[in-house]
C-alpha cells in the first residue's frame, strides 16, 4: 500500500526493484510476433499471459470495452507503418462492464456514485458484444490506411481463461 505523503511510494518501490533486475533493455520497438492486440481495461486481463506473449512480442491496447475508436485506428496506423505489426486481435471479454447496460445506465451510474453529469461523452456500450466485435473488426478492415492488416475478433472468458474466435 502506498504511504500517506505519496500515493504511488508502493509502485516506485516496486520499481526499484523491478529495474534492478532490469533485462528487457535489448528488446527491438517492433513486434516480434507482428501482432497487436486491443482489448478491454478490465484489471482481470492479463494479455500477455492470456495469449503466450513475452515482452516485445506485441502492441498492446486497452480501453473501456476494447472498442475501435479513432485513436486505436490511429494507433494501428503507426503500430502497422513503423512498428511491425501485420495481425490484429480485438479481445473483447465475458462480463464487461461496457456490455451490462446502456451508455445511460453508465451515466447514471457515475452520478451515483458522485461523479458529474457525463452525458456529452458516448462510453460506446453494447447490448451484443458479438455484433460490437463485427463492426469493431470490419472498422479495422475498411479503414483506407489499414487495408494491410489481418483482424480477428475474440471473446476472452474471465472464468475460464478461454478464448473464442468471432469474426
Ligand atoms: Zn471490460
């Protein structure tokens, strides 16, 4: 736990450990496996464990909901360009928070909890996370600077670990 004066002091102390046995200084910018891979926020996700990966093996991107928004496809742009990355996976998973309710239930779920009124901002749920995986992925597809990549969709199943192709 952090300590009063400095709420990251736990992380920084667990940096200076990490970075005392640092050996990840020689890994390459490019991803070595070509993939890159947009999945949910959701603290229980561990993608590089969830999908065999080392460090530097793939780009990683996280959102609420691992949607396709502008700035993954700008993301994807540069990852696809400058950085190696042939094969996209968009991780969608089981009991996500952005698939249990409407973007009003979330904005209210936010006042509740003592937040402010959010209602210009679009959270992008879905009620069918499938449906959600076929846009994303056929987003990915059609945008013109990205006709280069190869896209799948999955589900990830936070109870078993499991995941299942979509599209
Ligand atoms: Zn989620």
């Amino acid at each position: 736990m952090p300590d009063a004066a400095d709420p990251f002091s736990d992380e920084l102390s667990a940096n200076r450990g990490y970075a005392a046995g640092f050996e990840l200084a020689e890994l390459e910018p490019h991803a070595a496996k070509g993939l890159g891979v947009l999945t949910c926020m959701d603290s229980r996700i561990d993608p590089l464990a969830m999908l065999g990966l080392a460090p530097g093996d793939a780009k990683i991107l996280r959102n609420a909901g691992a949607r396709v928004t502008d700035d993954v496809l700008r993301t994807l742009v540069l990852a696809s360009y400058l950085l190696g990355v042939e094969r996209v996976m968009v991780v969608a998973h089981t009991n996500c928070r952005m698939a249990t309710g409407s973007e009003d239930d979330v904005h209210a779920a936010i006042r509740a909890a003592g937040g402010p009124d959010t209602r210009s901002i679009s959270f992008l749920t879905t009620r069918d996370q499938e449906d959600a995986l076929r846009e994303d992925v056929q987003r990915v597809c059609s945008w013109p600077y990205l006709g280069n990549l190869t896209v799948g969709g999955f589900l990830y199943d936070l109870g078993t670990g499991r995941l299942r192709r979509v599209c």
